[in-house]
C-alpha cells in the first residue's frame, strides 16, 4: 500500500524515541503538519505523520467506504515497520481508536491518545450527533457516506473548534477534510472494539473539555480503562492539534516523553 508519509527531521535530534502521528476521522497528515511537526522537529525530535489508505495523497481513495479500523491498523504498522527505532505513536480521535487496536498486538515504548474514540465504543457519540443534526445523520446512513455529517464550514465548527477560531481558518481545514469509512465508523459502534486486557503500553490522554464530539466523560472512562495519565484543557475542543493554544498540547506530550522516555 503506497501510503503518503510526512517526516521531519532535526539537524541535531535531541531525542532518540522518534514520533507517529495517527489522524482521525474526515483528516489526513496534513492536520499534524500545520503546527505540530514543525514544532517538535524544533525541539529536536524525529516526527512523522501518515495517511491512512484511501486519506490525503495516499493510495485507495476509490474504496475508502469500506476501509476497516484493522486495514488502517495495518497502515500503521507498515509504517512503524519502515521506521528505525520503535516510535511513541499519538493519536487523534478515530487515530487514537486505531493506536489502542494496534496495541493488542505490537508494542511501542508509549502512546499518547488525543481526544480518543473511546474504548467503549462511538455509541453515546453517535446519539449526540443524531440528536443534534438528524437529517445529517439520516443522510450519511442512507448513503453509507460519513461526509454528511461534516459537509458545511458551520458543521465543521461545531464539531472541531471552539469558537474563538477565525472563520477563514475553518473554511481553509475545511476544504482539506475528505469522506470516511463507514466501515471503520461501524468497527467503532460495536464490531471490533479494543481488547482492553491485552494492552499493557504506558499511555497518557489528552482531552478538551469543549470537545463536542468525545466528552470529557468518556476521555476520563478510558484513561482508565488503560491506568493512564489524563488532562483535560479548558476551552479546547476537539481537533487539539489546530486549536489556538495547539502548543499547551505539544508541550504536554514534549514533557511527558522527557519523563517516561
């Protein structure tokens, strides 16, 4: 699978553990390339980011609907592969779904998980959406397209920022933002959820407590569920990587890793 991978090195790394950024849903590398690549190559650390098949300039885009969370899992691993020193991986929502399943069966020194797809599964995400946006969601099921539900500017707001980012901005990560599985979508419902019992890795949550999508609630349940670190930002919503203080993130993980790594 020729998948597009975005890496950055440092003149000088400053940290042997090298960093795979995982993106979620309706995203592709891009997302990690805006603020948070070229920030940690400063800090000295060897940063990639992927795109998951049938996402951003990676083959597969003509069978992207039924895209499983195991063949993204399987991106993943292809990547870590060609990789020379075993990575921490970071992942962002439907990312963050994807590192814990990739977790059931290899092993990284740690994970970060952003705003994670809980390892509960998407139902009680899913309801919100209904509730808020029906026929969006009537759509998206009928067409078995998960587009509907990010279509406009104003939904992408909803759901990814708070309300202090420019319009200009949404309307410019908007355009970059793509349809999903619905395959991958209907793996996080119900039919392949983690397997809690076999992931042993060290892991550290982050969340926003302004997250429209996943609530603090379930941030917190599966920071648990792992015995991992967890910190709630105030004010944050739910894409942590583009939001105005994105560098209060970067920051958190950059010490973390000082600390565990």
């Amino acid at each position: 699978m020729k998948l597009e991978l975005i890496e950055k090195k440092p003149d000088s790394i400053a940290h042997k553990t090298p960093i795979l950024f995982v993106h979620g849903m309706w995203h592709g590398a891009w997302c990690w390339d805006e603020f948070f690549l070229p920030y940690l190559v400063s800090r000295g650390f060897h940063v990639f980011a992927l795109s998951l098949r049938g996402h951003g300039k990676s083959e597969g885009r003509e069978k992207l609907r039924w895209n499983s969370i195991n063949n993204y899992v399987e991106d993943v691993h292809q990547v870590v592969e060609q990789i020379r020193d075993s990575p921490v991986l970071v992942g962002h929502s439907m990312g963050g779904f994807i590192v814990q399943k990739y977790l059931e069966q290899y092993s990284v020194p740690s994970a970060v998980l952003l705003a994670p797809a809980p390892a509960k599964g998407v139902l009680a995400a899913t309801m919100r959406v209904l509730s808020k946006h029906p026929l969006a969601f009537l759509k998206a099921n009928l067409t078995l397209s998960m587009y509907p539900i990010i279509s406009t500017t104003a939904l992408c707001k909803e759901f990814f920022f708070s309300s202090e980012m420019p319009d200009r901005d949404i309307a410019r990560y908007h355009s970059q933002m793509q349809d999903e599985a619905y395959r991958a979508y209907l793996d996080m419902m119900i039919l392949n959820l983690p397997k809690v019992s076999r992931i042993k890795t060290r892991m550290l949550v982050l969340g926003g407590e302004a997250d429209n999508i996943i609530s603090p609630t379930e941030m917190k349940s599966t920071a648990e569920s792992y015995g991992a670190e967890l910190e709630m930002f105030k004010g944050m919503a739910h894409d942590m990587m583009l939001e105005k203080e994105w560098q209060k993130v970067a920051d958190r993980i950059i010490n973390w890793m000082n600390n565990h790594n």
